[in-house]
C-alpha cells in the first residue's frame, strides 16, 4: 500500500476492467453492507461523498473533528488524512466512491480540472485537500435516497446498459450537490506550485519526463518539490506522472487497437515489458486483460 507524504495509508481506487469506475456502500449502524473498513487514519486518491440518513457520526479529516449528522453530506477530496468515526447503533450513513475521470474522462490534471468543473467543483470548495458539510433540505432527503438507491441497484444487477445507468445516478447526485447552496469564489484554493506542477505533468506526460526534470522545469530542487506536492495532494510527481499514463493507457485499450507495445512508447514507456509491469501494479490485471474487460 502506498503511503502519504504525512506518511499515513494512500488507499488506491480498485479499478476493474469492463466495470464502470463508482463504489456504493451502505452503514447501518456499525455493520457496513460490503467492503472492508478501513478504521485508522488514512487517505483516498479518490472523491467520496457520504450522506448521512440517520443519526450522526464524528470523523477527523486532516486533524479537525467533525461532525455529521441526519440530513447531511460530507464530500472528500483526495489528499485528505481521515481517520473515520463509528456511526450510531441506528445510524444510516451512504458513501460513494469514484475517482475523476468517471464524470470527465477528457479531465486534464485533475486538480486543475476540478476548478472548472460544475460537478466537481464542490470536492474542492475554497478549502485544500479536506471536506466540507453541506445540508440537505428535509424535502430534498427522499429524493437522495432515491438516487443513491438507484445507483445501489444498479450496480449490483448488472442488468443490460448499468453502466450508462450508474453514470447518470451519479451525475444527477452530483447535480443535487451542487444546488446545496455552495457558494464558489472565483479563485479556489489551489496551490500555484502545484498547478504549475499538474500542468507540466500533463503536457509532458507522455515523454521520458522524472521527478528532475519537473523540479528543473519550476526551479525547485527535487527533494522540496517532493515534500511541497506531497503535503499538498497526498501523492508524489512520480506518483502523478504514473497516474497521467495509466489513464491515458486505459483510453487508448478501450478506443484503439494499438498494440501494448506501441500505448508503451505513447505514453513515455520505452519499455513495453516495464509497461505491462506498472499497469498491473495499479490494475492487477494485463493491459491486454484489460482491453478484453477480463479480470
């Protein structure tokens, strides 16, 4: 498992081949319906969303106590340290899990491509790397639960078209948020550096470009540039770089028929063989187990 730059668990998204890129679970009281829980402070290198339906919960997100309660949503951006809170015996508590690029595969940076994004803007607020709470009016709650549940069902049956399904619940979850009177200043709180820094990554991604190479590019040493981009988004450029390639490495399986070898070269592999190697790391699975949508 990878670690922070405060040195506390990275959890990874699981992405499977062939299945869309969002997570339900469901609290009632202490016992969560599926999935593991990861009980001790930690971080995501994706969004989540939790809704609370009934009763409360008290969660530490990067060293501030809050807490949630009836009627509440509380959204995560990535980066952010949590250590999770156990829900009352009658509580009721959602989480949606999803990195990115499930709303916008075209996002660049995503960071950067948060600021302009109506759907994902909210994660980001005019706070850095945390959460923020907003309420649900008391009309409004049954039609969360409508959404959610949907999302639920679909996810788990699997029927013909669930996939475009899931996407739109969550797209229309994502738009109930937005309406929940956030009010967005015209410059969110997004470190130059590291704008400048995702930017980078992301025009240069596809060339043999290291953690040096950044640093030279913002006339940073590499080791500040390390603990500056680590304390900010919870990921090393490295890790960023990586990031960047498999996303473009899973676009170009599913839309082309270029071969392993040649996504390699595009993406900045020389190395097809060390290609097959990272993208298993973070897929577990085979490039071409992935086009095939096997596991």
């Amino acid at each position: 498992m990878r670690r922070t730059a405060q040195d506390v668990p990275l959890l990874d998204y699981v992405r499977r081949p062939g299945l869309p890129a969002v997570t339900v679970q469901h609290w009632v009281g202490d016992h969560p319906s599926e999935g593991p829980r990861f009980s001790g402070a930690h971080a995501h290198d994706f969004l989540l969303l939790l809704y609370v339906a009934c009763g409360s919960l008290v969660a530490r997100v990067d060293g501030r106590a809050r807490t949630i309660a009836t009627g509440d949503v509380f959204v995560i951006a990535p980066g952010a340290v949590v250590t999770p809170g156990r829900p009352d015996p009658d509580g009721d508590v959602w989480a949606v899990s999803f990195p990115p690029d499930t709303v916008d595969p075209g996002a660049a940076a995503p960071l950067v491509s948060w600021r302009g994004h109506p759907l994902l803007a909210p994660f980001v607020g005019n706070h850095r790397g945390g959460g923020q709470r907003l309420r649900v009016p008391v009309e409004d709650r049954a039609a969360w639960l409508a959404h959610l549940a949907d999302l639920d069902a679909e996810l788990r049956g699997r029927r013909d078209g669930y996939a475009d399904a899931a996407r739109a619940h969550l797209t229309l979850l994502l738009v109930r948020l937005g309406r929940l009177g956030i009010d967005l200043p015209d410059e969110l709180d997004v470190d130059p550096l590291v704008a400048e820094v995702l930017e980078i990554v992301e025009t240069r991604y596809h060339e043999a470009i290291s953690l040096r190479d950044v640093a030279d590019a913002v006339g940073l040493t590499p080791g500040h540039l390390t603990t500056v981009v680590g304390r900010a988004t919870g990921r090393t450029v490295q890790q960023w770089i990586t990031e960047r390639r498999m996303r473009e490495a899973r676009r170009l399986l599913a839309d082309t028929d270029l071969t392993v070898a040649d996504i390699a070269r595009r993406i900045g592999y020389r190395d097809a063989g060390y290609f097959v190697r990272r993208f298993r790391s973070a897929h577990r699975v085979t490039p071409t187990a992935w086009r095939r949508g096997t596991p």
